[in-house]
C-alpha cells in the first residue's frame, strides 16, 4: 500500500546507542521502540495514558511512550528497561523487584521500574509517600503495590550502601 | 568436614524462578512476538447490543488492497465454550448479536492502518432486537428469548434445601434479612489479551501463542472451531500479564486469530485494545444477594436462608457453575446444619461474565459476614467472639459434605485480634474512624474438573540426563502467581537438591504433559503432588542406581542431595556419578508423577450439581480493616489491612504474601471503587481511567499473617494462597465503616454519593425523631 502520511527523520539515542530513522509523524514512541527497535520489554497496557505500562526515560524523565510522537524525540536521549542491567547482572530496582517480589506477573514491571528509576533520580532517599507519589501514574493489578515500595526501598538502601547512583 | 545436608526450600521465601526476565524485560508476553511478515488482525464488532443479523457485506473490505483475509460467522459454525453442556457461543455471531461489542467478522491485514480502513469499509445491516441490560428486564414476562433454547432467559435455575429452615428459623431467637447488590466487575489484568497464530498450509499445522490460563482448553476449542485434528495443533503459553479468572476459558480472541490465519494463510497478531479487553470481559458478574440468618441468643447460627441472582451477560460461559458455587460454598466457614438456596443465572444483552478470582463466592460472603456483623451489634456481642461461637470442627464434613480436614480460621481471628489492637479499637477509635472484621474461605483446586476424561488431575514428567541437571516439564500455566517456582521448589525438596538444578519448560502442548489450567487454586495442591510424586520416582530410580554402585540394599542408601552413600563412615557418591549410573543401559530418563482427589472430596450428591464446591481442602481468610470517612465528602479511606491466611503451609512464604496481599487488595477494589457501567449495552466504564482500579494513593499498608494448620492431603500440608482472602476485605470494609459512621453501606461500592446519602438519610431521621 502508498502510504501518504508525513515522515520525519529521526534522530535519537536509545540505550546509549544513536538511532537515525524516518518515521511516520504518527508513529508513537512506544511502537517505535517495540516495533522498530525491537525492544519489546516497554509493554502497552492500555488505549493511551491509562496504566504506566508503557514508561520510558526521555531525557531522564519518566515518559508515557504511548503518549509520545516518536517525531517529537529528535536528539533526545530515551532509556528503556533493556538498557538497566549493569554488566548483564539486575541493576538494585531490578533485584529489589526480584528478590521482594514486586514483580508477580511482570507486565507492569518495565514501566514501574523506569519509573521508580526516574524518581530515584531525582530522589535517591525517597520516603514510603515519595515512592507512592512518585509511581502514582503506575498501576499494578497483581501486587497491591506493598511489595513495589518494598522493591523500591530495597533499591535505594542498596544504593547508599555501595555508594552508586541509580543509573550507574 | 562439613556435615553434608540436603538442601532444603520448602518453607524458605523464594524469589520467582522466572523473575530475572520479568524485571529485566526479557520476558515475552503474547504481544511480543514480532515475526516478519506477520500480518495484523483486528475485529469488526457489533454497534448493538442484541439484533438479528440480515447481511454482513465484506466485499469492498476483501477488495482493499493489503487485505489478506477476512472471517466472519460463515466461517465457523462450531459453538465453542468451557462446559461441555453450555456450548452456544461462536467465535463470531452468526444468527444474532447478543451483546454490544460482539465480534462479526475479523479481518488480517499488511498493517494496522490497512486493517483499520477494511473495518470501515464492511457494512452490517441488522434488524435491532429488544435489549436487557439487567437482569429484571431480561426475565420479564414480555420479554424475547435471547436463546431459543433457554426459555425466559434462565441459563440457569439452582435449588436446594438441606436440614430443615424454616423450623430452625423459627427456633431462632433473633432473624435478618438484607438484599445486597455487587455490581458487575472486571479482572483488569494489566495485559490486554493477545494471540499470534501461525498457519503452516503446507502441512495444515496450527500454531498459537495466547494470553491464556488454560492453553488446554484452548487446544481443545481450536480444534474444534476449526475442524482441525488436535494433532495438528499446537498451543504454548507465553509469559501472562496476569488473569484472575478472565482467561480461565478459551476466549474468542485466539479463536479469531487462528481462523483469520488459516484464511490468509499466513502467520496473524491479534492484540485487543484495553477497551475491547474489557468488551471480552468475564469477570464477576452483577449478583444480587438476599441474605436471612437465624441465630440462638448465644450467638449460635440456626440457619440461611438465601437467594442469588447473577447477571449473565448474552452467553453461558461458566455461567452454571458460577451460580453452583454461590450456593454451595456458603458452607465450609462456620457450623450450621440448615440452609436453603435459590440462585438464577440470567441472560441479558452484557457482555457474558467468567470466573473472576473468588469465583462465585464473593457476593454471598459479602453478604453473609455483613449481616452477622449486624446480628452481632444487636446481640451487643462482639463480632469475633461471635464467629468464634460458629466454628467447625475438623475434621469434618459440612452439611452439603464438603470435605474439611484442616481449618485454621481461629488461629486466623486470634492473630488478627491481636495485630490489630482489635481490643482497643473497637467503638473506641472516635468519630468518622472505625474497624471492621470478616472471615472468607476458598477451595484448593476443584475436585472435578469440568472436562472429565479420566486422566490423573494433575502430571508432572522430570526428565534427567548425561549433564545431571532435571528437567521439569509441566503443563501448569505460569500467569505470575508463582505456580512454576512453587513446583520447582516440591521437586527440589524430595530430591534435596538446590533449585538451580532444575530448569523447567511449561505450557507448550508438543512438550509438556496435559494440564487443565490456572484455575480454582489448583495448581499448589494438585500440581504440587504431582510433582512430589515424581520426584519421589525419581528418587527411587537414583537410589537403586547407587544401590548398584555401592553394593548395597537400596533401603541402605542415604540421600543427602548431592551425596548417596552407603552408611554415614562412607564417602558416597556424587549426584553426577548416580546419574551416570541411572543411565547406564536406559539412557536418559523421564519419569512421571501423577495426582488424583478422592471421591470423599467430590461434594454432595443432595441436589444436581451438588459437585461444584467440592475440593480437597479450604483454605481461610480473617482481616481487620480500619478505615477512616472524610465528613465533608463522605470519601472511604483504608488506614490499614490485618490480614491472616491459613494456607496450610507456606511453601513460598514471600509468594504466599504477596498473593494475600494482591487478593486484599483486589478485594478492596470492588468494595470502594470498582463498577463496570453500560449506558444502552454500550460500556462506558471501558478503560483504566473510567473503571477505577486503586492506584498507589488510595491502597493501604497489608499486613499478613500466616496460619499453617497442615493439610492431610496437601502437598507438605498446603492449600491455596491466593484467592481466599480477597472475598472477606469487601465485608471488613462495610463493618468498618458502619463502626465508624454508624450507617451500613449495603450497595456496592461504597463511593462517597452513595455513603454520603447514607450519612444524610441517618442524620435527617435523628433531627425528625428529635422533633
Ligand atoms: S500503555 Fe498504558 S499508559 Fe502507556
Ligand atoms: S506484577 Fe502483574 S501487574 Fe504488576
């Protein structure tokens, strides 16, 4: 099929790594990421704003992907969950999420990790009310989000232990 | 040297076995395969909600270029649904739409905008039949039949009488009576559902990957839609971004994709948006709950007297059973001897409901531990001192002979009255501040399961090889309530060997054995024992391998792990060498085990279908809830949740907390916010924004408490952990509120316009009775 919608050249860096690519003016960041890129860890749980599933990191700020033109992300930096790992081994908001079980089934886990991974950026020493309001745009059907601050409390402390920063 | 010991994991908090790939991203839900060439699907649904369907063009759509294939009802003239005896749904409707939303056709398309634009190019036209959205309307005398074969639109009538209530309700000294109403609510899991079929036409061979609890029940129905020999099919389950009952059937999504694949002969990704997730629906069905109960003066309960109606949406999914459950686990928490039922699943032009987590128990438990907290205020008895005056005694059977060998529910209010200061608390927490308590229960796995063949309920096969590692192979679905971690962990302690020695494949039919599925809280109890048992096989068949070795009887052989010897001075061998040894001559090994319940557990022949709500074991369920009601908005706020759980024992303690946790919590959804709305059949409540899930704000501190009363029949003594205690958060919360504002909500849920009417008829009743 012609396709007559408008296209952009984009160009950004996602995990580090410099994309240049022509997208539909469209196209959401999210299905760029998942679709384009491959990086299928960002999930789509809702029509659009709804659920958090979809959270990435654009210039270090969490960012609903769904709600975001691709286009609109010429020379930004985006971070995604793929992109954690330090050294293949979990990062601390990946092993709290383990080790306390703030994952159950996993499919809000991306979106609340680079969440939670925003806001201990900003907060490394957040308080049980910090994390709450900091993940509020986040739902998790699976937990009742006591364990998800326990994740993110695991996190931080392990964080002041070694002395790294989050995105170390 | 150090005492060499087996390792041990029962009873140790496990992380997840597949957690790494959850929290890293690896993980890959249904939505995540992306092959090339992979064409997209999408649904043309019904705009109304029920009529009679007088053509469905799709001409102009199969012309659009890019279009690669189109279904409709024509395609598929096999019913499909979870009981063999209520089979009348199609994949796409056929005579009639039934509920608005319903699926008419589905197209696969080069891409979405493709497939969006052939949607937009098939015209429907229909005759619009009359509609009923509630289940009054629907049983109306001048109302149509929205199926020819279920007369006044009952899907189904439920009666019994056990012991004699009316003489017993007389002999009562105090009797209540309330009719509570639950709305209808939706699981809401956070994966919208999914599905990617790939059709080989060169060998006619199907392949599916689906967001399904039940990939057995999905094999099933996919051979039968699609007229296909079973052999040629095969279902795998990816990672689940959660259930909760909605996938507990085959749904219509992988049945479309499967169909339109095969039409375009090709490999199709069907993913649903959150709207139409919540359209596919099977979630809790509107109940209303007419609830009497007798007591004695001491507190002692007489009888139940209690009617249900369900409202059942336009198809029967599992609709009987659902109205089944509701009426036979009305029994299993407290003693009484007398109870009569009468429940009713309507049919109505709503999307049909399912079996959501607690299925079918929710609304009568409501309404039963609502109305004692009542009774109890008015006997000025303590609410738990009263619960404490109906306990069962194990082991016993109940009067509709459900089978109870373990009952930890004292131990479960003891914990809770003490955690909570309960003491203290009550009547004394001052104005607009109150706490609430209640009790629940939930069965270990049904005892018979809905497609009776004959087979063992559950089978586990471990495969051992030349490297010494253990392959476990289960049909058991992994949805994220820790299923695959808790069998690993049952084969890990037979054997003594550290889990990492054990690697599990799952849910893929050309691989794994048969297994029903993620439902009813099988999978521990059944599953579990299934694995047990095939450890312990396994075991032998090493022990008698070192047997061999070691010169000895293999009764003298000790198992230690990683070591078999002879006797304590003897070095032993190494796990590695006993597998050389159990290898020699047979080659790599596989053995099985298997699980069966015994007929003791499967319910009561006393009325028809007396079957449902036999199990091998119950689990139970106390809380304590303290709430706090803002004066001015009338807005509910959950300060607090003591919850306690008897669940046998706690295999995974960290698992068996957060399932409380998660079913406290989803319990609480339904009791202050929760409600799916239709305005005319059509949903507006279709969307995570409109449909109120609690959010990080409003969802309190869950403290758990864990009672391991040790189950006979359970695997290492346990029972279910995840879905007992979310029924008893709705009843804790409404006794709350009630202690704290002295108004009892009776609706659900309780959202501030309607307690704030509440407050404001008590308070202009107070002023009239001043005057
Ligand atoms: S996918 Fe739900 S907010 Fe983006
Ligand atoms: S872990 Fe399942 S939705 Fe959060």
């Amino acid at each position: 099929m012609s396709k007559k919608n408008h296209k952009t050249l984009l160009h950004c860096t996602v995990n580090g790594r410099e994309h240049d690519d022509v997208v539909d003016d469209n196209t959401l960041l999210v299905d760029y990421l998942r679709e384009s890129l491959g990086l299928t860890g960002t999930k789509i749980g809702c029509d659009g704003g709804e659920c958090g599933c979809c959270t990435v990191l654009v210039d270090g700020q969490p960012r609903h992907a769904c709600l975001t033109l691709a286009a609109t992300c010429t020379d930004k930096d985006i971070v995604t969950i793929e992109a954690l790992e330090v050294q293949g081994r979990l990062s601390a908001l990946q092993r709290g999420f383990h080790e306390k079980l703030g994952a159950q089934c996993g499919f809000c886990t991306p979106g609340m990790i680079m969440a939670a991974e925003g806001l201990l950026r900003e907060n490394p020493d957040p308080s049980e009310e910090d994390i709450r309001q900091g993940l509020a745009a986040n739902i998790c059907r699976c937990t009742g989000y006591v364990k998800i601050i326990e994740s993110v409390q695991y996190a931080a402390a392990e964080l002041k232990r070694t002395g790294k920063e989050v995105a170390a | 040297m150090n005492e060499i010991k087996p390792t041990r994991t029962i009873g140790v908090p496990q992380p997840l076995v597949d957690g790494p790939e959850k929290v890293s991203g690896k993980a890959l839900y249904s939505a995540d395969f992306l092959p090339n060439n992979c064409l997209v699907g999408r649904i043309f649904r019904s705009p109304v909600a029920h009529a009679e369907i007088i053509r469905l063009d799709i001409s102009a759509a199969e012309a659009l270029p890019g279009v690669r294939g189109i279904i409709t009802g024509e395609d598929c003239d096999e019913p499909y649904g979870v009981l063999p005896i209520a089979r009348f749904e199609y994949p796409m409707a056929r005579d009639k739409v039934r509920y608005r939303g319903e699926p008419l056709a589905c197209v696969a398309a080069v891409d979405v905008e493709t497939a969006q634009k052939a949607l937009d190019l098939i015209k429907f036209e229909y005759r619009e039949l009359p509609a009923y959205f509630t289940s009054s309307d629907a049983m109306s005398e001048d109302a149509i039949d929205l199926h020819d074969h279920r007369p006044g639109n009952i899907e189904r009538e439920v009666d019994y009488e056990i012991g004699d209530v009316d003489s017993a309700l007389k002999d009562a000294d105090m009797v209540l009576e309330e009719t509570y109403n639950c709305p209808e609510i939706c699981q809401v899991q956070t994966e919208p559902h999914a599905a990617i079929a790939e059709y080989d036409a060169e060998r006619d061979y199907m392949t599916v990957r689906a967001s399904t609890q039940v990939p057995f029940y999905v094999h099933i129905m996919l051979a039968k839609t699609l007229k296909m020999d079973q052999s040629q099919i095969r279902v795998i389950k990816p990672h689940i971004g959660g259930g909760f009952g909605c996938r507990t059937e085959c749904l219509n999504v992988e049945l479309m994709c499967a169909l339109v694949a095969r039409k375009a002969k090709g490999t199709v990704r069907l993913v649903v948006s959150r709207e139409e997730t919540f359209i596919t629906h099977r979630g809790r069905p509107e109940t209303d709950v007419k609830m009497k109960i007798g007591v004695k003066k001491d507190g002692t309960i007489t009888a139940v007297d209690f009617q249900v109606i369900q409202r059942g949406g336009g198809y029967s999914g599992y609709g009987v059973v659902t109205i089944l459950y509701a009426g036979s686990l009305v029994f299993g928490v407290y003693n009484f001897e007398n109870a009569r039922y009468k429940g009713l699943r309507v049919l109505t032009n709503t999307p049909p409901p399912g079996a959501m987590r607690g299925h079918g128990t929710v609304g009568v438990r409501y309404a039963f531990e609502a109305l004692i907290d009542e009774i109890s205020h008015r006997l000025k008895m303590d609410p738990i001192e009263f619960r404490r005056r109906n306990f069962l005694s194990a082991p016993t059977f109940t009067a509709n002979d459900l089978m109870i060998n373990s009952y930890g529910l004292p131990e479960c209010l003891d914990w809770v009255e003490k955690e909570s200061d309960w003491k203290t608390k009550k009547g004394n927490l001052g104005p607009y501040r109150g706490i609430g308590v209640a009790a629940s229960h939930y069965l270990s796995g049904a005892s018979k399961s809905v497609n009776w063949t004959g087979e063992p309920h559950a089978t586990i096969h471990l495969k051992l090889d030349w490297d010494a590692s253990i392959t476990l192979l289960t049909g058991a679905p992994e949805i994220g309530q820790g299923s695959t971690t808790v069998i690993t962990q049952c084969v890990a302690e037979v054997l003594g060997l550290d889990m990492t020695r054990i690697q599990s494949v799952t849910s893929d039919s050309k691989v794994t054995p048969k297994d029903n599925g993620a439902y009813s809280s099988r999978i521990t109890f059944m599953v579990g024992n299934a694995a047990i048992n095939a450890a312990n096989n396994l075991k032998q068949v090493l022990i008698e391998a070192a047997a061999r070795k070691l010169d000895c009887k293999p009764e003298d052989v000790e198992c230690l792990g990683e070591v078999y010897r002879a006797a304590s001075q003897d070095e032993g061998m190494t796990f590695e060498e006993v597998v050389l040894a159990a290898l020699e001559g047979s080659g790599t090994i596989t053995v099985k085990g298997n699980y069966d319940t015994i007929p003791e557990s499967h319910g009561t022949k006393k009325y028809r279908g007396g079957a449902i709500g036999g199990s091998m074991a119950y689990a139970y369920s106390a809380q304590v809830v303290e709430v706090t009601v803002d004066p001015e908005t009338a807005q509910v706020t959950v300060d607090k949740v003591w919850v306690a759980q008897d669940v046998g024992k706690a295999l995974n303690p960290l698992s068996c907390e957060g399932q409380i946790q998660g079913s406290v919590w989803m319990g609480m959804g339904q009791a202050i916010s929760e409600e799916t709305v239709y305005h005319k059949g059509l949903g507006i409540s279709g969307s995570m924004l409109d449909y109120r899930v609690p959010s990080f704000i409003e969802s309190p501190p869950i403290e758990v408490g864990i009672i391991e009363s040790i189950d006979p029949h359970g695997p290492f003594g346990a029972k279910e952990a995840g879905e007992t205690s979310l029924s008893s958060f709705i009843p804790a919360l409404t006794n709350a509120v009630a202690d704290a504002v002295g108004v009892r909500p009776i609706d659900l849920p309780v959202t501030p316009d309607k307690l704030m009417e509440l407050i404001e008829k008590r308070e202009s009743g107070q002023k009239a009775a001043i005057k």
